[in-house]
C-alpha cells in the first residue's frame, strides 16, 4: 500500500482545508486510517484517526470539534476537513494506514501504523 498526502496550504486563521490521503492497493474495512502532524520543534502528535469502515473514529481533544474525518471507498481516499485553523495546527500533516488486525485501542500510537504518506505542509497565518 502506498498513500498519497496533498490539500495542504497557507491559510488565515479561521480559515479551512481539506486534506486528502489517496492510497494505492487494497484498504480492508477494519484497516485503520490515522491523521498525524508535526512541527518543526515537537515530536509527530496523533490528530484523527477512523476505521475505514467509518465504525470507529477518535478526534485529539486539541481539534475535536474542528476536525472530520471522511472517505471515498470509491477512490480509497480519505479526508481530513480542517475548519476554524488556528496557528498553533500549523505542521506537517501525515496520513497513514494500519492493518485490519490493529487493536482500535492503539489507533493514537504512531507505532501502530505501517504505511505512511509523505507528509503535507499546513500553514495557518494570523
């Protein structure tokens, strides 16, 4: 499986972006698709992450409320939809993907995951 991050820019607080994780090969429903950022100074930190069934799903306190998580089973594609951006979400967005047999109870651990994208940059200006 290889996933393909894109959808980030530069973008005023308040604003909105929506990030979009294309993978390659097949997803199984019980996989899981987590959403992770970095910034410059701080290690990768967990922000979403859903089964690509759309059974489970699980928001970082720091962006529930803001952030959705959808899919297109049609394109294997997920989404993130970022709304109301502050400067502090500004990092390196990563998609990545976990296998159907991870325990749903890992899904904020970065070691869970075995496919990564490669990242996309969102900048949020105030």
């Amino acid at each position: 499986v290889q996933l393909q991050a894109s959808g980030g820019g530069l973008v005023q607080a308040g604003g909105s972006l929506r990030l979009s994780c294309a993978a390659s090969g097949r997803i199984f429903s019980r996989s899981i698709m987590g959403w992770f950022r970095q910034g410059p100074e701080n290690e990768r930190e967990f922000v979403a992450a859903t089964r690509w069934s759309g059974g489970s799903r699980d928001y970082a306190n720091s962006v529930k409320g803001r952030f959705s998580l959808s899919r297109d089973n049609a394109k294997t594609t997920g989404y993130l939809q970022m709304d109301s951006l502050n400067v502090e979400d500004s990092a390196v967005y990563f998609c990545a993907l976990a296998g159907e047999r991870t325990i749903w109870g890992m899904a904020r651990s970065a070691g869970a995951y075995e496919y990564w994208g490669q990242g996309t940059q969102v900048t949020v200006s105030s």
